[in-house]
C-alpha cells in the first residue's frame, strides 16, 4: 500500500481532491450557518456543530475500519496518548478557532487567511526534517501560491482589518493545522492513517461535545432538511479529506504535500462566488489558477539533471 501512496501522480491526484474538498468546506459552512439560523456571536452553537459534524466523520472511518480490517484499530495506550493530544489540537483547537473565526469573516476572507497555514506546514517541515529543507522552489512556490491567493480575492470587497476572534482566529485555525501535519507525520509511527483519523476526529469531537453540549441555549440551531444535509456532506469531506491526506502524508515531504494546500483557498473562493450570492467570481479567480498552478509546478519541478539521474537507474 505504500508503494501506492509514493507514486507521484497519485499523491497529486489525492493532494488536489483533498484541496478541492476543503475549498468546499467555506460555502458548506457559510450557506450553514444561514440554513441553521446560528448567531455569528454565538461560540457554543459553533463548537457543537463542529463536534457533531467531525464525530459522524470519525465514526465513519472507524466503523469503515472495523469492517475492512478491525486489527487496525487497536493502538498502545502510548498511542492512545498521542491520539487524544492530536485530537485535542488538530479538532477541538484548529476547529474552534476556524468556526467561530469563520463566521465573522467572509468566505474568502477566511480562503485568504487560511492559506497561511502553507507557509507554517513548510517553515515548520524546514525544522523538523534534513531531506524537507526550504529552497529556492519553495520559495517561488510559497509566492506565487500566495500571490494567487491574493489575486483571487482582489476583485472582491475584501477589508484589510483585523479583529482577533475574526482573522486572528482563522490564522490561529492554520497555526494549529500546521502543527498537527507535522505531529501526524513525526509521531503517528506505527498507526494506520485511517486509524489517526478516525480516532483523532472522534476524540476532539467528544471533547468539544463535552464542553458544549451543556452551555448550548435552546434553539441556537434549527435543522432543516437542506441544513442537514450540508451537515452529512461537511461530515463526509471531512473523513474522506483527512484519510487520504494523512494516508499520502505519511510516505512523502511534509513540505511539498502542503503545498498543494494552495488550492484550498482558490477552490474555496471559486466555490463561494457560485453559492454565496454576495460573493462573485471573476477574471481574477482564472488568474489566481494559472499563479498557483506555477507555484505547485515550481515545488515539483524535478529539472534536467534529476531526470537524468532517474533514468540511469
């Protein structure tokens, strides 16, 4: 199965469908939000949505090991340790600054923002890993990447504030998730990728569950069948999006993997102008494309004399 996951145009292929799936979640959530009637100011209903939706995604996965292959399951209590650490920051704290900062900004706001994360994942690999050193292609990557994310909300009324439950919280949501790409790829030794994900998602959830649950006013959230819904398919991109990309995390560069995470933001705002009315798309979202497509082409460009050494192999 590694063998599967080190072959480049699959790692590609799975990089770009997980980027695409977490472009999704912006819109998903916004058009939520709308749907389940939940007050922008209101932190606990946020913290509850967020652990129902990734305790269904955790569930999912675990339930769908269970059946393939249950042997896969069983951690140490050494692991287990690892996993409730994980859990505790890769969800509980990742997802409650992305949620409630999410829901004070806009989606492409949040697209922007976000995208920090990349230079984190890639300024955090530069130290942790001698073969994932930063270089000159991961600097043009990281700005033309940028760049793009930029372009791509230039046309729109995007404000250069700050309020720190706003854009502090979403740049503190892609701390987080930086730092639990590195603690899956360094510490997860030993642990099936969907055993890390199916565990990790069901142990942040219940911890958020846990806190909320009792402080949820009644009536913060009112399902109906479009808002429920959209709460599946967040669950489902969720479980499917982290599977695949610990699976492909855990046999290639942390830093270059990231950097397919480019196409979160530009799928985001592309997604956000089709289904949020107040957000459109324009010329700038095409070239915000063609800049992070140079970005991840210089990441991965080889050159003459790496291909030369592969072919003398």
């Amino acid at each position: 199965m590694n063998r599967v996951f080190e072959k480049k145009w699959i790692v590609v292929g799975i990089a770009i469908f997980c980027s695409i799936l977490w472009g999704s979640a912006f819109p998903v959530l916004k058009v939520s939000y709308d749907e389940l009637q939940m007050a922008a100011d209101d932190t606990i209903a946020k913290i509850v949505f967020a652990g129902m939706r990734f305790l269904l995604a955790g569930l999912i996965i675990l339930i769908g090991l269970f059946l393939v292959d249950r042997k896969r399951l069983m951690v140490t209590k050494r692991q287990m340790l690892f996993l409730t650490i994980f859990g505790v920051i890769q969800t509980g704290l990742q997802y409650f600054f992305f949620y409630n900062g999410l829901a004070k900004v806009s989606g492409m706001q949040g697209a922007i923002l976000v995208s920090s994360g990349t230079f984190f994942t890639v300024i955090l690999a530069h130290f942790f890993y001698s073969n994932d050193r930063m270089n000159w292609k991961k600097g043009i990557g990281l700005a033309a990447g940028f760049a793009g994310i930029i372009v791509a909300n230039w046309g729109q009324e995007f404000q250069l504030s700050f309020h720190f439950t706003g854009e502090g919280y979403m740049i503190l949501a892609a701390l987080t998730g930086a730092i639990g790409t590195i603690m899956a790829k360094e510490l997860a030794v030993g642990i099936h990728p969907f055993a890390i994900t199916g565990w990790q998602l069901s142990i942040g959830a219940s911890l958020m569950l846990i806190f909320g649950v009792p402080q949820l006013e009644s009536g913060a959230m009112t399902f109906t069948p479009l808002g429920f819904w959209l709460f599946v398919y967040s669950a489902v991109l969720s479980a499917a999006a982290f599977a695949l990309w610990y699976s492909i995390l855990k046999y290639n560069k942390a830093g270059e993997i990231s950097m397919f995470k480019f196409i979160t933001p530009v799928s985001g705002a592309i997604l956000s102008a089709i289904f949020i009315p107040a957000e459109t798309l324009d010329v700038y979202v095409i070239a915000a494309l063609g800049l992070v497509a140079i970005g991840i082409v210089a990441v991965n460009y080889k050159g003459k004399s790496s291909a030369k050494q592969r072919l003398s192999k």
